[in-house]
C-alpha cells in the first residue's frame, strides 16, 4: 500500500535547473527560486549538483514502480501520459494532480514523493504572472500531509518541494516558459 502522508492511497481518493537567493522583504527573510532555460556547462552542472530536478514524461518502469496508475485512477487521470518533476538522485518527486475550479482555480493539488513516502500537497497560487516566454508565481502552502515520523525532516522537505516548484515553473513537462521566477510564503 502507498502511503500518502498519514493516509494510506485509499482514503485520500475522491515533479529543469534553479539557483536559490535568499533575499529580505519588508525585513522578512524569503528565499527565491529562479529557473531558467540555459545551456549546459562544466560549471553549471558542478554548481547545480543539489539543483537535480528535471521536468520529464514518467517512463514505463516508473509509472509500475511508483504505482503512478493507481494514483492516476484515484484522480481521475487514468488516460493521462503521466509527466513529474523528479530528482532521480535524491528519490524524489512532484506531479501535479489537479486544479481548482472558478473562486479555487489557483488552487493546485499535487503528489510529492519523498524518499518512500507520498505527501499529498495543496498549494496555492496567491500571485503570478506570464508575459510571454517569462514568468513569476508566489506559491502558498495550504495543505501539506507530513506523517508525523517525518515531522523532524520537514525543513528538508520543505526545500526540496520549493526546488521542485521552481522547475515545474508554471507547469512542468508543458511549460514554454525560458526563465521563471518562484517565491513561497511557507
């Protein structure tokens, strides 16, 4: 049985680079997640070895592995060509699952696996833009299902679902955007 955050798979049914700054606001300390679509080099890849998260269509062997098609079919999505934004290295991934409808459509929900666990998530867009191949979001932290014994490592999943945002930018796989700028208010 896959475990989303404190419940199990059944009882919920009804995943680039980017370089951190962190910055202050209104004398709040913020971090800033900024991606952008740049060629490789030595030098990028050696400075971006912590940055591995990559916007990807999910492979056959992972969509089995991860069991991507029941949690597919729990959403709705069983005739969907799965995509995430993954961290092969670290275990991790995050796959956008829906968004809501009229006064919630800048709701998103997501799956974020982490290292075993799966971590349903709700976020929210509070602000954002697209103007043309750039962008910006500020995503705030709704919903975050953390088994308690992962509550001591909450910080470290925390940034890695801020790293993973950054790539996703405004949708993944899908995104046209060449540089894209994310900040979060959790």
């Amino acid at each position: 049985m896959i475990l989303l955050g404190a419940w199990s798979l059944m009882d919920i049914c009804h995943t680039g680079n980017a370089q951190r700054h962190d910055s202050k606001v209104e004398g709040r300390s913020i971090k800033l997640y900024v991606s952008k679509t740049i060629q490789s080099t030595a030098q990028h890849e050696q400075e971006n070895k912590t940055m591995a998260f990559v916007n990807e269509y999910v492979p056959e062997e992972d969509i089995k592995k991860y069991g991507l098609e029941e949690i597919n079919q729990c959403y709705g999505k069983a005739n969907v060509r799965p995509d995430w934004t993954i961290d092969r290295e670290n275990d991790v991934y995050l796959r956008w699952i829906v968004s809501g409808e009229d006064e919630f459509k800048n709701q998103h929900d997501f799956t974020f696996y982490w290292k075993g666990t799966l971590i349903f998530v709700r976020l929210r867009i509070s602000n954002g833009k697209v103007l043309g191949s750039r962008g910006w979001a500020n995503w705030r932290l709704v919903i975050m299902n953390l088994p308690d014994e992962l509550e001591e490592k909450k910080s470290e999943i925390i940034a890695d679902l801020k790293a993973a945002l950054a790539v996703y930018k405004d949708f993944g796989v899908y995104s046209t955007l060449v540089e894209h700028t994310a900040t979060f208010e959790f």
